[in-house]
C-alpha cells in the first residue's frame, strides 16, 4: 500500500498541472473547433491540443480522497470526507448540524 502522503503529494500536483494548463485547452480547444479561422491556425492549434495533452490534463481523471485518512472510496462529497470518517466524527459530535437518524 502506498504512502499517503505520497498520494496527496501525486494528486496536488496533478491538480495543480490542470489548473495551470486549463486556459490554454480551453483556447486552443476554441481555435481548433472554429470552422472561420484559416485552417494553417486550426492545424497548428490541433498539433498544440496534442503536444499538451497527457493522461492528467482532464479534471474528471481525479479520484476524490477523504482529507483525514486519504481513502479513494466512498466519499461525502459536501465533507470531503469517507463515510467511515464522517461517522466516527458525527458520533463524537465534532459535524456541526450532523444529527443520527439512524444507524
């Protein structure tokens, strides 16, 4: 099993390389789609698509991880946190507004 401060490490720095490419995509992406602009520019953005694109560049690629122990399943999306996590801490009453309904 690896490290979990290793998989954060992996995965802020995958987030951090799509928030900085994301402007350029987005660019490149319209002048490539964009049938009024002369094709050498439409070519020359496609090659530019392909150039950065990598396995890292989408947004929905990332797994959603648990901020306290870092576990990949099973995640509440709002708390950022595994289920296992937001039950231990909505029992010891540390989830403000969290009430048991029943488990």
């Amino acid at each position: 099993m690896r490290n979990k401060k290793i998989v954060e490490i992996t995965d802020f720095r995958y987030r951090y390389k799509v928030y900085k490419l994301e402007k350029r995509f987005c660019a490149l992406r319209a002048i490539a789609l964009n049938s009024k602009i002369q094709s050498e520019f439409r070519i020359f953005a496609k090659y530019m698509l392909y150039y950065l694109s990598s396995k890292n560049k989408f947004p929905n690629n990332f797994k959603n991880r648990c901020l306290l122990t870092g576990r990949a399943r099973s995640i509440l999306p709002f708390f950022k946190l595994s289920r296992i996590e937001f039950r231990r801490l909505a029992k010891q009453n540390y989830l403000i507004g969290v009430r048991k309904s029943s488990w």
